[in-house]
C-alpha cells in the first residue's frame, strides 16, 4: 500500500525531533519576548513541543509550513498564560516571605521587650 499524499504530508517523531533541535531557541526567543520571562519562555517551548507530539496525527500541510504551525501553538500557549494570569493574580514568593519574615520579627521583638521588662523587675 503506497501512502497517499495526505499520509505523506503529516510529519513523525523523528522530523519532529529534528524541529525541536532547529526551533527549539526561536520559539523560546519568541515566547520570551512576548512574556518578558526567559524562565516562562524557556517552559512554554517545551510545552509547544509537548503539545505537537500530542497532536501530531491531527497536523494537515495544507502548504502551510509545519514551522508556522509550531509557532501558532507557541502563540496560543502565550494567549493562555495571560488569560490566566488574568483569572488569578500570581504572588511573588520573595514578597510573601518577606511579609511574612516581617511579622516575625515583630513577634520576636515584642518577646524580647517582654522579657527585659521581666528582668528589670
């Protein structure tokens, strides 16, 4: 059985693997410039790479480039991340702690005025 042309027009693992190693760095750049997080970026190429193996058997050429298509998903995962950002706003974990370090620290203070009062008595 020869494969038709829409059989040969969907791309493998092993091009996938191949696109992953010469896209892989634009597609973070893109996200990273998008996001303002190299971090965030980095994460959201792999994830595009996660979701095209997921969908690879639903990828059509249609003579669009198999490229572009990596680079609508990158698109959407972005869309994603701000519209959830939007839902719930993120806490920054050093301002957390430091809130509360803080408190802390007054408790700890208040205890050691507490116990100089005590032994001046």
């Amino acid at each position: 059985m020869r494969p038709t042309g829409s059989d040969r027009a969907r791309p493998d693992a092993q091009i996938l693997t191949g696109l992953y190693e010469e896209l892989y760095d634009r597609i973070a750049r893109y996200v990273t410039a998008r996001t303002g997080s190299r971090d965030l970026g980095e994460d959201l190429a792999a994830e595009v790479f996660v979701r095209a193996v997921e969908s690879i058997g639903s990828f059509r050429a249609r003579g669009v480039p198999i490229e572009a298509w990596l680079f609508r998903i990158a698109h959407n995962l972005v869309v994603d991340h701000y519209r959830r950002s939007a839902r719930r706003p993120a806490v920054v974990l050093d301002d957390a702690m430091q809130i509360a370090g803080s408190a802390d620290t007054a408790a700890e203070v208040e205890q050691r005025l507490a116990m100089e009062r005590v032994r001046q008595m």
